[in-house]
C-alpha cells in the first residue's frame, strides 16, 4: 500500500489562518461558523461514506483496462451517457466526489467526461419539484434538456481545449 | 496503463478508496470551513440587492451572485424564490440558479489542486458561458412556444 500523501495543506493552512483572523476581529461570530461546520459534516458524513464505497466497488469491479474503455479516449457515447447519468443522480457537494473522479482519473478517465458529470450536476432530481414550483413545468423541462445538451458540448470543448500530451 | 490481471479483494479495494479520500481530507475540509466563513458574512439580504438593472444585466448578475453564493440545492432554490417575490426576471432566476449550482468559488482552489490549473481554468469559464447561455436561451425558447 502507497504511503498517505495528502492533498490541499497549504490551502487548509490559508483557512485555518483565516480563521485565526476571524477569531481576532470578530470572535462572536466564530461559534457560529463552527456550528455550521458541524452541521455541514454531519450532513456530507452519509455522502463521503457513499463515495467512498462507491469508489470501493468501482476499483473492485473495474479494472483500469474496463476504465479506459468506458470512460478513456474511446468510450464515445456511452462514456457521455454514463457520465450524464452519474452527474443526474449524485448527491452532496462536488468536493465530496473529487476523490473518486480523481482516483478514475489516475485509471484513464477523460477530462472532457469529468466536465460532463461536474455540469450534469446542474439536474437535480430531488430538487426538480422545487424547479417546477419556481418556474412551471415547461420551463423546467427546457433547462434541463439545455443543461444536458450543454454539458455533452462542454465535455467535447474540453477535450479539445486539452489535448492528451498536455494531460 | 498500470497492468492488473490479479483481482483485488474488496478489502483492498476498499481501503485503496479510503486512502484516496483520506489524501483530499485536508482539502475537504479546507472547502467546509470557507463555505461556513461565506455563508455567515454573505446572507441572501445582500445578494438581493444584485439585481434589478434589466434583463441582460440580470443574466450577468445572476450568474456573478451564484456563483460567489454557497449552500445547498434546496437553499439555492429558497433564495431563488424569495428574489422571485421581489420581482427579479426569470433570466436573472435561471442564471442564478445554474450558477449556484454549477459553479463555485469556494471550490476553485480545491478542483484545481486534485484536476489541474488548466482544466479548472477552462471548465469554470465555458461553465460560466453556458449559464449566460442557457438562461438566454431557455427564456426565450418558452417564449416561443408560450
């Protein structure tokens, strides 16, 4: 097993001395943000723990050579389509997936699939009521199909703009 | 390609996935702290008083005040409706939410340690563009038909 080398140090230091900055000038606020640190965990603790199973069960079945045919340079439309699909019904903030689209990344996954899942995204099942009630059903409807429609095109932009020397 | 005809166990497999996410820990954490740091000095109040300059310039607000907003969905959608009540465009609407969810500055030093300057840099500005885009063009395509 590799040695543990994390990611983000600098930028966790950068928060923390935020932080220290914040608990000098405005000290009542700090329990407050604490609080909503808390309550943030609490709430992506069930996402990480799915992600990480998830990841589990992908590395398990997946082989790196399954990876780059699904989702490598020649996966075409069913590598859109099931990054389409991952991106609808994933749950929880983005952050909580780059562990996973990174370790598929380091497996052959595109970037260009990577921007697909990130936009997908944007179509949220448990919150399309919430749309309909905004907006109406028609409307909704249009955005969503413009929010896949956009996404296959991002997707497509990206690997262009990236090209496989440069990755 | 790394070569792998041995199948690993499920164990392995598992703690091969929980050590990826352990590596990105501290950037997880770094992202909930900053989220919890703009969340408590930018209240909805304040991202209210964004629109309200006309159609075109509310797609651009829209876009500019979700993508500096963080939360979840639900919450985005909850700000949404309270800029409904006070008159805001479906343009700036729309916008706004697919900014909100979609794009985030909170997240950039993140995506951009675990994918890349590069990537981040491109994915964000095209994401940026299509959310003028779409909110341009979903209104006005129900225009058409409504």
């Amino acid at each position: 097993m590799k040695k543990l080398k994390f990611k983000g140090l600098k930028f966790l230091l950068f928060v923390i001395a935020l932080f220290i900055l914040v608990s000098i000038f405005d000290f009542e606020n700090i329990a407050k943000i604490m609080d909503k640190i808390g309550s943030m965990l609490l709430r992506i603790l069930p996402i990480f723990a799915l992600v990480i199973t998830l990841t589990a069960i992908i590395n398990y079945f997946l082989k790196p050579e399954k990876i780059m045919r699904y989702f490598g340079e020649n996966s075409g439309i069913k590598g859109i389509f099931y990054t389409l699909l991952g991106g609808i019904i994933s749950h929880g903030p983005m952050y909580a997936w780059y562990p996973m689209l990174d370790d598929m990344r380091k497996h052959g996954l595109k970037f260009g699939l990577i921007a697909n899942f990130m936009y997908a995204r944007a179509v949220k099942i448990p919150l399309l009521p919430f749309m309909v009630g905004l907006f109406g059903l028609p409307f909704t409807v249009i955005v969503n199909v413009y929010i896949l429609i956009f996404a296959i095109l991002q997707g497509k932009i990206i690997d262009l703009l990236i090209k496989e020397k440069e990755k | 390609m790394p070569k792998s005809n041995q199948q690993p166990t499920f164990a392995t497999a598992f703690k091969k996935s929980l050590m990826s996410f352990l590596a990105l820990s501290p950037m997880i954490l770094a992202v909930i702290g900053l989220v919890a740091l703009f969340q408590t000095y930018i209240t909805p109040d304040m991202l209210s008083k964004f629109f309200g300059h006309g159609e075109s310039l509310d797609i651009l607000d829209g876009t500019v005040v979700g993508a500096i907003s963080t939360g979840s969905g639900v919450i985005g959608y909850v700000v949404a409706d309270g800029l409904k009540q006070q008159g805001v465009s479906d343009y700036a609407l729309i916008s706004f939410i697919m900014a909100w969810t979609t794009l985030s500055l909170t997240h950039l030093p993140a995506e951009a340690s675990v994918f890349g300057i590069k990537f981040t840099a491109y994915r964000n500005i095209l994401t940026f563009l299509c959310t003028l885009v779409i909110a341009y063009l979903s209104v006005t395509t129900l225009r058409l038909f409504l």
